[in-house]
C-alpha cells in the first residue's frame, strides 16, 4: 500500500521561502511521478510542480516557475517542494501525489495521479 506524508507546511511573510517534504513508502517507484498540487477554498485542485523518479525530470505550472523547484532524494524516499518568493496567492492546502505511467503531456492532470497525501497547509501574509 502506498502511503505519502507531507510536511513543512506553515506561515510566512511575502517573500519568505518554505520548503515543502513528501514522504513516500510502499509500492514500486518504477515509472512514477510524484506531483504537487495545491488547493485553495472553492478552487480546483490545481498543479504546482512534479518530477519523474527515474531520472528526475521535472515539469511546472507556469505561475511556480521560477519561483518553486521540486526535487527528489531517492535513497531517502522523499520528494520536496522548495517554495521562493512566496506571494498571498500561494496561500493553499498542498498535496503530494503520485503518478504511475503519465506522459510529459498528461502530467499536470491530476485524474493521472492514485495515491495522495492528507495535505499541509500553507499561509502567505503580507
């Protein structure tokens, strides 16, 4: 059974940084893809980042790019979400997810993704 667990979640001024961790456990790895998503109240569910895990490439929304980079540590299991220059609207519930099988052009569409995680909560003030 595949688990995943977010942490690093929290509260920051605009401008801060946060760092997002998504640990992952059980299942198989090959072919998969673990993916951020954030969702504010009364919005979709919206892609942020994600990146493949054999060999790490790594795709992103427009509105992160630049500002985010996603990144994995394979022996560690974990995926992480570097949050930069952070703004108001990045103020959501982030998600880790992960994708079996998803091509470069399917890879932002969340129904691609089967397992998830409870989500960490992240606050931008200004």
């Amino acid at each position: 059974q595949v688990q995943l667990a977010e942490s690093g979640g929290g509260s920051v001024q605009v401008g801060g940084s946060l760092r997002l961790s998504c640990t992952a456990s059980g299942g198989t790895f090959n072919s998969v893809a673990l993916g951020w998503f954030r969702q504010n109240t009364g919005k979709e569910r919206e892609f942020v980042a994600a990146i493949r895990w054999n060999g790490g490439m790594t795709y992103y929304s427009d509105s992160v790019k630049g500002r985010f980079t996603v990144s994995k540590d394979s022996a560690k299991g974990t995926a992480y979400l570097q949050m930069n220059r952070l703004k108001p609207e990045d103020t959501a519930v982030y998600y880790c997810a992960r994708a079996t099988g998803a091509i470069s052009s399917t890879i932002r569409n969340r129904d691609k993704y089967d397992y998830w995680g409870q989500g960490t909560q992240v606050t931008v003030s200004s």
